[in-house]
C-alpha cells in the first residue's frame, strides 16, 4: 500500500480547486473548510486570497434577495473577487513581517520589575 501525505499546502491548493472550479455557485459556509486550511499558511499569496474571500463573501448574499439593478449578483462576484485580490496586496506586509524575538531573559525582567 502507498501512503500518501500532502502538506497543508498541497491540501488546500486542492480544496480551492475544487471549491471555485467545479461547484457552480460559492456559498460563504462552503469557505469554513478553506479558512480553516488557509488560517494553517497565513504568509502564502492563496491562503491570503481564500481569506479575503471568506471576509467578503457574505457581503455578496444580498443581492440574491434585492437585485438593486440589472445583473447585481456578477458585479458582487466581481467586487469580491476584486477586494479579495485587494486583500492580498494589502496583507502581504503584515504575512510576511517576522514576529519580534523576546530572549527569555527580557520577559524574566520586565515581570520583575513590573511587581
């Protein structure tokens, strides 16, 4: 038997595959198991996307109920796709920033004097 392990990468590259090409319409709940995957890689440029899709995309279900003018639904596809690829430019400083390190003997001082 052959043991297959992809890599959180591999898996959810997988999932946003089959989430945007093969169902025909995107309901925002379907996005909980891309977020859950992206949440895993925040510094990857998809991960960034999916997340930015999941934050607009309930955005969008208004106008299933109101069409406020003709074709509403593709111009709010369109709007979150295009603030999603917004997303991504805008949170690529804060992905890819390290975190600053604290040598543990910072914390012991700083706890010390604190008292």
């Amino acid at each position: 038997p052959m043991d297959l392990v992809f890599s959180p990468a591999e898996v959810l590259a997988i999932v946003i595959a089959v989430s945007f090409a093969l169902i025909a319409h995107l309901w925002p709940w379907y996005l909980v198991w891309t977020l859950a995957l992206a949440a895993l890689l925040p510094a990857w440029w998809l991960s960034r996307f999916v997340i930015g899709v999941s934050i607009l995309a309930p955005f969008t279900l208004a106008f299933w109920w109101v069409e406020p003018f003709e074709n509403a639904k593709e111009w709010a596809a369109l709007a979150m796709y295009a603030g999603a690829i917004l997303w991504v430019v805008l949170a690529r400083g804060a992905a890819v920033r390290p975190a600053p390190r604290v040598q543990p003997e910072e914390v012991a001082v700083k706890s010390v004097a604190d008292r």
